[in-house]
DNA sequence: AGTATTAATAAGAATATACTTATATACTGA
DNA sequence: TCAGTATATAAGTATATTCTTATTAATACT
C-alpha cells in the first residue's frame, strides 16, 4: 500500500469526482463491498447509461477498478490508486451505505455469482 | 468542538466546493492563516469579482467566516461549522500552503492591521 | 464633502456537467 | 448461430459552474 500525498490539483480533482452524491455513494459502496454496475441502477433509481458514465469517470481517474465476471462487471475500490489513502481518509468519515445492499439483498436484487 | 459526521448529501456539497483547486488552496490557506481578498487576488492571479465569488460560496455553505478589520475583510476557517472535523481531515492531506504566503511576505504585499 | 481603496453584487458569456435516448458491444445459454 | 442480458458509447439537451466587465457599497483619509 502506498501513501503518497496528493498535490493540491490533483486533490481537488478527486474531489471533484466525490463532490457528486451519486459517486461519493459509489464510491462509499465500493470500499465496503464489490458491486455490479446493475446493482448501482437499482440502488440509485437511476438509467444504466448515466451509472455508466459516472464509473467511467472514477475508473478513468484510478479510484475504482472492474472485474468482468461472466456477464457482469464488477466495480471495487482500486486498491493500487496512488491516492487510496487520502480517498479512504475522505469515505472513511461517511456513513457506510450498506443498508443500501441490504434493502437489495432483501428484495432479492442481489448479483452472486458463486 | 464539534464532532458532526456529515450524512451523504452533505458531504457531497462539501466535497464539491473542495473539488475546485482556487476554493481548495483558499480553504487550505485560511486554516493556517487568516487572509484577506485582495491577497488571494495576488496569490491566484485571478480578478478580485472571481476571488469573491469563490469566497462567497465557502461562506454560504459555513465553510469560512469573515471579519472585517479597517478597510479589509480577513476570512478564516470557521471553526462553529457543524463539519469543521470532516473539512479539516480532507485538508489535512493536502500540502501546506503557506509558502504562497511567505512569497507575497518577500514582495512586501502581506496585509497586516497591528 | 470628496477621493481612493477594498470588497460585494449583477448580468452576461463560455464552458463543463449530468442527464436523456439510441445504438453498439460483449457475454451466456439454448 | 440466435436470443437474451449486461454494459459501454455516442450524440444531444438542459442546467450548473466559473469566469468576465460594469457597477455598487462600505470604509479610510485628507
């Protein structure tokens, strides 16, 4: 694990891309648990392509990284970002998301692929 | 001192004032120092309306507080905001900005009201 | 009072952002 | 190979953001 500061420019960009609720909440979502991009459209009540684009926007940026298994992609937190610590410093103090999951799982909205 | 763990949203909005690097370097800077406009108007080199702007929108959301001493208006960090911890561990991370302040100290243009 | 200085506000323009709908791509399983 | 499912991309639109210039407000100094 590295722990490399951000300068201010690239702090802020992060920033800027956790500045958004619906990607802090991803973002959140994923340092607790993988999660499939259908599961987001769910979660957020939102269209698959404006989920789509948020992820491309923090992949892009290094903070979360993909892993296709069978028909599904599944986002996590990208654990080789530069920055991990000074993201994880930012979500750690946000309430875990989750009972979002949870009301999924409940529903039986849940992806497994086991 | 406050203890407030912003929800969500909150922090959403926090982090996307933050998410700008002119408010970001302003933030960091009136954490270490209590600064005023037309200095901030020499360090970023932008307009004194922009500078304002930007100011206003920190104070709007709590970020900042103001007082005016003489002909000046100093601005600090405001340390009654609900979220002063949550604004303080992001910037914390970030590097110190006061060597910008010693530059403008050696060109003789701090304000200083003593 | 009159002028200079500092800062805030207003209005408008250029750009960025976050959606929408339509379409393309990649994988799965019959 | 074909149909179904999951995801990405493209293009367009509405709104938000961040500047710009012009003006106003407040204070200081003579």
């Amino acid at each position: 694990m590295q722990i490399t500061s951000p300068d201010l420019d690239t702090a802020a960009n992060i920033l800027k891309l956790l500045g958004d609720k619906t990607r802090l909440a991803i973002v959140k979502i994923v340092s607790e648990q993988e999660c499939c991009v259908c599961e987001f459209v769910d979660l957020f009540q939102m269209t698959q392509p404006a989920i789509s684009q948020h992820l491309r926007k923090l992949k892009d940026a290094g903070l979360v990284s993909e892993t296709r298994r069978g028909q599904w992609i599944f986002y996590s937190l990208n654990k080789t970002c530069p920055y991990l610590t000074f993201i994880q410093t930012v979500i750690e103090q946000i309430p875990s998301q989750t009972f979002k999951l949870e009301e999924l799982e409940a529903q039986g909205k849940r992806i497994c692929c086991d």
